[in-house]
C-alpha cells in the first residue's frame, strides 16, 4: 500500500507518480522514524523511490524521468561542471535570482 503522499508540482508540469506497486515486485525499507526506501519491479511500473520522513524525496519513473523534491538544495562542485540539454530547458523563480560570476570570458 502506498503510504506516501505527494503533490506533482503544476508549475513545472511534473509527472505524476507511477506507483503501481504489485506484490512481490517492490521491495520497501521503511525505518521506524519514517524513511523509506523503494525498489519497485512491477512491469510497466519500475521505479525506485528513496524518501526522507521531512518529505524530501526523489523517485525515478519507468521512462528515465527524476522528480526530486527538497526544502533548500545546497551544491558545490570542486572542478568543472557542464549541463547539456538536448531539448528545452526552462527557469522558474518565485523569488529573486541572482547569479555572479568571479570572471566573464565570452570567447
């Protein structure tokens, strides 16, 4: 039984979750404060899903999707980084967004 609550987010047209869960294809670790984890072969409906009990969770679909949600998210990287998206790729604010770079090159 899914006990897990989650609102797909509107804004960014998150997809919602694919639980569909047949027994004995997922497997589930659930922890007495409230973690779980997820791992769920049911065909058509794999997906594994690891949950925090503060609500912050990430979950990957069937297709290859990652939905992640999360209170504050904090990332460094101590090398280089590079993104690449081969579709559209869209920013959505709700509040000030700032970016600042140490040095511009614009070769």
């Amino acid at each position: 039984t899914n006990t897990l609550t989650k609102t797909p987010d509107s804004v960014t047209g998150e997809p919602a979750s694919p639980y569909a869960a047949v027994y004995p294809n997922n497997a589930v670790h659930a922890t007495p404060s409230g973690h779980v984890i997820e791992i769920d072969d049911t065909e058509d409906a794999e997906r594994i899903h690891i949950y925090h009990k503060s609500g912050t969770f990430i979950e990957m679909h069937p297709n290859g999707d990652v939905v992640t949600h999360h209170k504050n998210g904090f990332k460094t990287v101590t090398g280089n980084e590079k993104i690449h998206v081969t579709g559209d790729m869209e920013i959505v604010c709700d509040g000030n967004f700032k970016v600042t770079a140490a040095r511009i090159d614009l070769n």
